[in-house]
C-alpha cells in the first residue's frame, strides 16, 4: 500500500471518530436533559427518544445505568469547567458570568446528587468521581469570585469551597420534591453576595 493510500486512510478515520465523539455527546447531553427533570432512574428510552436514536444505540455506548450515569457526570463537569472562562469572556460583567455559571452548577448537582444511589456498592469510584469533581471545577469557581470581587461587584470573604458547598447543601432533595425550588434559593443566595454598594 502506497503513501496516498495510508493518508486517505488515515484521513477517513478522523471524521468516523469526530463523528462518534459527536454522537456520544448528543447522547451525555440528552441523558443529562432527562436526570436533570426525571432523575437518574429516567428510563433509557426517555433518553434515546430526546437523543433520537434507538436504546440499542445507548447500550452499545453505554452497557449499564451506572456506566451512563458515570460519563453525564464527567461530561457536565466538564461543560461547567470550560464554561467559567468562556462566561467570562462573553458575559457583560463577571457577576454575571457567576451568576450563569451557577445555574450549570445547580442542573449538574441534580445528577450528583443521584450519583451516591448509583455507585454505593463501589466507594472508590464514587470517590475517584468526587476528586475529580473538585480538581476540576474549585479552580473554575475561584476565578469567578475573583472576577467578580476585583470588579467590585460581589464583597470578597466568600471562598470558592464555601460557595460551592453551600450551593450543593441547598440542592439536597431537590430531585425528590418536587415543592423543593433549590434554584430559587440558590438565586436568594447569589443575590446575597452582591456589594450593598452597588446594588
């Protein structure tokens, strides 16, 4: 087989798995959709119909619950990690892109919280899981405290952990009640970190 050959083969391999890349991230953000409403106990063909695509297609990708639960969780921290700078960029003002930023944060604490259910039997990977989720995003969030304190719009004693924890406290239960609005007392306290002197 000559050059050429190897390079177009080589060049129709890059598009196959672009365009896999593609699909599975049709199907993270469908699943994610569906557990952030339904909870992670959605069923699969709830998933499949908002992704357009067959459960057999979701098994292939994802042979069980806990494999799909586990690549939405990584995939949403990942969504909320690259969101932070990009928020920042493009949002009026650092407040603003915190305050967005937290919205992400609150639909993915939906899965998180449906995660423990998921994995008991195996700490370590809901351990692994969780450090993960800590290296990632507790940067992500500094930098938008910092942001926002720098500008003058938010009063700084807040650290990006106390923040974070905070949010995830007032966000138990809220999959299970459905009287329960975590995102309306996450905006009270969002609100809450404004400079009165620019309220």
């Amino acid at each position: 087989m000559n050059g050429s050959d190897d390079t177009a083969e080589q060049g129709a391999a890059r598009p196959r798995r672009a365009d896999a890349r593609r699909n599975q991230e049709t199907l993270l953000d469908a699943a994610a959709a569906v557990f952030a409403t339904s909870g992670v106990e959605a069923p699969v063909r709830d998933i499949a119909a908002r992704a357009g695509v067959g459960t057999a297609t979701i098994y292939r990708h994802f042979p069980t619950r806990a494999d799909l639960i586990v690549a939405v969780y990584r995939h949403q921290v990942e969504g909320c990690a690259e969101a932070g700078p990009a928020l920042l960029d493009e949002c009026p003002s650092p407040y603003v892109a915190l305050s967005r930023w937290i919205d992400l944060f609150v639909d993915f604490l939906v899965t998180k919280h449906g995660l423990a259910a998921v994995l008991q039997p195996d700490n370590t990977a809901f351990d692994t899981l969780h450090r993960y989720f800590i290296d990632r995003l507790l940067p992500v969030c500094a930098q938008l405290l910092v942001a926002a304190a720098e500008s003058g719009e938010i009063r700084p004693e807040l650290t990006a952990y106390q923040l974070m924890r905070g949010i995830g406290n007032l966000c138990i239960g809220a999959h299970n009640d459905p009287r329960y609005d975590a995102r309306r007392l996450v905006g009270t306290l969002v609100a809450g970190l404004r400079d009165p002197g620019r309220a």
